[in-house]
C-alpha cells in the first residue's frame, strides 16, 4: 500500500530522485525560478523519468506550510524505500560515505542520527534488523524528512555486512571511546564507513574487531562520551570536511 508524502527543499528532493526515482511519483517547481539550480534538477527528473509540476510560489507555500522548500518540492511514495547497499553504491559518482548503527534503540537517537547522516551527505544509514529501533514514526518526526531522504538498509548480520564493506575498499572505522588514535589525526578522503555504537554500551564486541580501525573523540571537558547523535555528526563533519 503506498504512503504519499510531501518532501521539501534542492537536497531532499535530488537524494531522492538520484537514489530511490521509483518513489518519486512527482516534482513541483517554483514557476519564478529559472536559475542553474533549479535547471539541474529538472534534467535530473526528466532524465529519471519523473514528472515535474510547474506551480506558483503562494501554493508551494501552502503545500510546504511551515517547512523551508527553497522553491521545490516532491511527492513521494514512503513505502518504496531502498532495501539493497548495492542500489545506492551503483548510483554514486563519488567515494560512498555510509554511517553504520550498531543496536540504536532509542527513536530519538536515530531521528537526529539521520537528519545528521543528510546533513553531511551520507548515501546510506546501516543497521542491524535485531536489536534497533527501526524507522517508527517517533523516528520519522525527529528526522525532519531526513529518513525520507537518506536510505536506511537494515541487514540480519552486521559483522557479515561490515566484512562486505571492506572487500569493496569501503574503509570501516568504528568510533570508540577507548581507542589510541584520535580523530585529530584521522586522515582518510577515500570510500569510508563511520561505525558507532549503541547509547550507554558503545561498539559491540564482534563489531569492533571487524573495523579496520578505530578512533575515538578527543574530550576536554568532564563528561566520559557523547550522545550518539552528537558523535555522528562530530564524525560526518570531518569526513565531509577532509573531502573539501
């Protein structure tokens, strides 16, 4: 059964027609918008197949309400997610950026984990099937649109997953609190895969030793570790950052 929905904003809009253009049922433009942006993102849909919409700014206003459409919008078809690592890597024109979750139960955590993981341009969230939260409607709230936008694979066996990742050069670096080098001195632009842990317990033990390395946030201040969110994207930004 479908699950219609509205999307908003150049990002939003173009991660999803770029990694799921089967859900995209249709695209609605500003009318008074001609820039090389907006041109981009119509030959973008019109090359995926995708219908777009050309409408007035006072109607995109009402469709969008209080969200920040920056003169775009889609309807999207929820139910039609990605479930397959191998349908995002295929699409990508440069090195993946995947964050993986290991037993993430608080919907919370996750929903800001995600707005972080479309934040910084991550192709793909991981996570285990057992154990996780999975993408409730808790979680989709505090995502803010981004579990629309950001895949989100779960897998029966992490480890098994991780493995997979290294055989195709995918670098796997699990966060960890007690690990001898820090992220000041992490140096790594290629296909990378952030690790972390769940709330309170961290990496577990088969996961950990299935990374390639292990890093950990430096900390000046009282407090032993960092929300899971926050730690993601403390991660995510200075991969993106190394990139530029």
């Amino acid at each position: 059964m479908a699950d219609l929905r509205l999307i908003y904003g150049f990002h939003a809009v173009t991660s999803r027609i770029r990694q799921n253009p089967d859900g995209v049922l249709e695209v609605y433009l500003q009318a008074q918008r001609h820039d090389p942006r907006m041109r981009d993102l119509i030959k973008l849909a019109e090359a995926n197949g995708v219908r777009v919409i050309s409408v007035d700014a006072k109607r995109l206003d009402g469709m969008a309400g209080s969200a920040r459409h920056q003169g775009v919008a889609a309807r999207v078809d929820a139910s039609r997610r990605v479930h397959h690592l191998e349908d995002v890597l295929e699409t990508l024109s440069e090195p993946p950026l995947l964050l993986v979750l290991d037993s993430i139960q608080d919907p919370h955590n996750l929903g800001a984990c995600l707005r972080s993981a479309d934040a910084f341009g991550v192709h793909a969230v991981i996570a285990p099937k057992d154990r996780a939260v999975g993408i409730t409607a808790t979680v989709e709230k505090v995502a803010c649109g981004a579990a629309e936008t950001v895949p989100y694979i779960t897998v029966t066996n992490l480890a098994r997953t991780l493995r997979e990742l290294r055989e195709q050069n995918i670098w796997v670096v699990g966060a960890d609190g007690e690990a001898e080098r820090d992220l000041n001195s992490f140096k790594h632009t290629g296909p990378l895969a952030w690790v972390l842990g769940a709330e309170g317990e961290g990496l577990r033990r088969l996961t950990r030793e299935t990374c390639d390395e292990l890093v950990r946030i430096p900390m000046l201040g009282s407090v032993e570790s960092l929300n899971v969110s926050v730690s993601a994207g403390i991660c995510l930004f200075e991969a993106r950052r190394q990139r530029s």
